[in-house]
C-alpha cells in the first residue's frame, strides 16, 4: 500500500469533494465527511491522531462551518479557521504523530537528501478549507472548457520558476523515474498541492475577489492575485531568498490561473505539474552545495 490507512481515507475524502451529496431520508451528507470520520478513526486506532489533534480538527470543522453559515461576523469565523488551518499546516498541534513515506534520500548524486513526510495535519486543513471555501468544477463539461487555460498556465509557470532555479544553479536538468516516484508524487498531490491551494487560493484570494464589484474589479482582482503570491512566496523563504523568488513567480502562476479559471482545480493541477516537472526533470530538491 502506498499509503497508510489513515492516509489513503484522508486522500479519498479530499478527492471525495467533488462528489454529489447523498440523500439520506431528508438528510444530505456530503461523502466527504464520511470518508474524513473513517480517517480520523483510523488514525486514532494506528496511534495517528492522539486526542489534541483531533480537538484540533473539530475546532477547524466548527470555525469552518460558521464562517460558511454564521448569520453575523462571519469574516471573524473565517479569520480563526484560517488561523488554526495555519496552525495544522505548520505542524504547531500536539496529537499528530506523522510518518514517513521514506527518508534522507538522494535521487541523484549531485543533490541533497530529502525526507518525505505524510502530514495528516496539513492534509485534513486542506480538506476543509476546500470543502468550506473552495470553488469547484460543476460538471465536467466546465472543467473541459478550463483544460486548454491550465495545460498553458502549467507550461508557463513551469518554464518560468524552474527556469529560474536553474539559471540560479539550484537545479539541473536531470530526467529520471526513481522508484519513490508514486510514493511522492501522491502525498505532494493530495497533502501539499490541495492544501496550499486551498489556503493561498480557495481561501484569501477567494475571500479578496469577492470584495470586487463592477467598479474598480480589476484593481481589486489584482491586488487579490498579487496579496496571494506574496504570502504564498513567504512562506517559502526558509529556503533562502533564490528559492523564494521561485515560489513567488510560481505562485504568481497559480493566481493567476485561479483568477482566470475561479475553480480549484486549476491552482492545484498547476501547482502539481510544476513540483511533478521538478521532481521528473530536474535535480530535487536542490543540488548540494
């Protein structure tokens, strides 16, 4: 198995999004939360999930949910659901015990080690926030008529972050297919991509494109795109001021295909393809210097 019990339920629950709620008698269940209670469960009985962390989930839920249907001060909601979603994406809550899909390993000779962690964490903050707050294709038919914006917005961004990277030295053009392929890709998709989009996208960009009316809406469309990409680029800066200016032009690209396109489904593929091209293509993480 790829990944874990735990793991796997999680990422069936954030795929699970775009499914239709089921009727129940009079009641409506989104199959999401069914899947997400089954992870939860699991991760308590494989000594995932220890009691803080899922208080911390059902806090998240909770603020979720109100700054979905709170009649009043319903941006307070928002704030502190984003601000616990921050918290779980940092790894700050107790309770989490997150393992590893494999560790200090080095795809090519000239790079540094890495370690994959599968982050319950920062993949059920994701899951929320998508589910709360996060636009998605309607029919398939939508999503199609999207296909050509994110397969160019995917080119773009690609060739303009990595171009970066390698112009830097960062990286080098090494194509491979390492057996941890799979192992990497799926958490990256599921547990980074979903959950990042989901907060830098789905949730502040969303929430600043909202405030644009019909006067003044590009102004306010771009200062949402460029407040996004900002945060999205500091968030990265950990990694030194090279590797910052590649997350923030790569963030740019995801803006801006969120901008245009107004579903998730265009930040998230962008965002994968970009860190799958990196990871195929290139040397990953960075070569060791």
């Amino acid at each position: 198995m790829l990944l874990p019990l735990p793991f796997a339920l999680l990422a069936l629950a954030i795929a699970a999004t775009w499914c239709p709620a089921l009727s129940v008698g009079r009641l409506r269940i989104a199959p999401w939360t069914l899947l997400f209670g089954a992870a939860v469960a699991a991760g308590i009985a494989q000594g995932v999930l220890a009691g803080p962390a899922v208080a911390a989930l059902a806090a998240l839920c909770a603020l979720a949910w109100a700054g979905r249907a709170a009649p009043r001060a319903r941006w307070l909601f928002v704030v502190l659901a984003a601000l616990v979603a921050l918290a779980l994406s940092l790894h700050l809550p107790r309770g989490f015990d997150n393992p590893t899909a494999f560790s200090d390993l080095r795809l090519t000779p000239d790079a540094i080690a890495f370690t994959q962690y599968l982050s319950f964490d920062k993949g059920a903050a994701g899951l929320v926030l998508l589910a709360a707050f996060g636009a998605r294709s309607t029919s398939p038919r939508r999503f199609a008529g999207q296909l050509a914006t994110i397969v160019v917005a995917a080119l773009a961004t690609a060739a303009l972050a990595i171009g970066i990277a390698l112009a830097a030295g960062y990286v080098r053009f090494e194509p491979k297919l390492p057996a941890a392929t799979l192992a990497f890709l799926l958490p990256n998709l599921f547990f980074t991509c979903v959950a990042e989009e989901a907060f830098f996208r789905g949730l502040i960009q969303e929430r600043l494109m909202r405030r644009s009316g019909a006067a003044g809406g590009l102004v306010r469309t771009g200062l949402a795109v460029a407040v996004s990409t900002l945060l999205f680029g500091l968030a990265h800066a950990g990694g030194g001021t090279t590797w910052m200016l590649v997350a923030t032009v790569a963030g740019l690209g995801y803006a801006l295909t969120y901008a245009k396109t107004r579903t998730m489904e265009g930040p998230i593929l962008v965002h994968f393809a970009v860190n799958a091209a990196h990871f195929l293509l290139f040397t990953y993480p960075t070569l060791a210097r």
